[in-house]
C-alpha cells in the first residue's frame, strides 16, 4: 500500500486521463472539448483573479485552461485572455464557463443521482 501522496498523485493522474467532453459552440460554428481539470497552480491563478475582482478576466483564463480541440490542443492561449474579453461575445463566454463549471460531477455523484 502507497503512501497517501502516492495515492493522490494517482488519482489526479486517473483524472487526467479522463476523456476531454465535447462541447459545441454554435456560435462559432466549431467543437471545443472541456479537459476534465486543470492543476492546482492554475486554478490558484483564477481565484487570485477572483479575489481582486477581476472576474471577466478569470472567466476567460477558465477556458483557456480548460478548453482543447480533438487532438488535446488549448482552443485559447493564456495571452490570448484579454482578447477573448474585448473582442468575443460575452453571452458565449460566459455560457461556456458555465458549462465548463458544470463538468466538476465526478462519476459518484452521477451515481448518486
């Protein structure tokens, strides 16, 4: 039996492995795919940008943590966030983050329901 590190850091990578859901973006006329999670430095990232009421921004740093293309490719690149937020429109932005936000249902608690 490992240690409890040893335990979490194969659970994360079993969650890594995930497969990426898919997610079409009329809009765009284009599929994204949400990648199952994101590591805990960049989320760290986006509640830093929370916690100084830059929300808009960390919505937009959410996708491009999150979002791939079929390969596995960032949709977006970090640099690319504040682009996003003066040129896209906001209404997509902000119903992709929400369904990014509601991909955190793990398998037990489908099971649950």
């Amino acid at each position: 039996m490992g240690t409890i590190l040893e335990k979490a850091k194969a659970h994360y990578q079993e969650k890594l492995s995930e497969e990426p859901r898919r997610l079409d973006v009329p809009e765009w006329d284009s599929t994204v795919y949400i990648r199952p999670t994101m590591n805990l430095a960049r989320m760290g990232e986006i509640l830093e940008l929370t916690s100084q009421n830059k929300t808009a921004e960390a919505m937009a740093l959410t996708l491009c943590y999150r979002l791939v293309d079929e390969k596995g490719q960032p949709v977006f690149h970090k640099a690319e966030r504040l682009e996003l937020l003066r040129t896209c429109d906001p209404d997509v932005l902000s119903r992709l983050v929400s369904e990014v936000n509601s991909d955190q249902l793990n398998g037990e608690d489908v099971a649950r329901d």
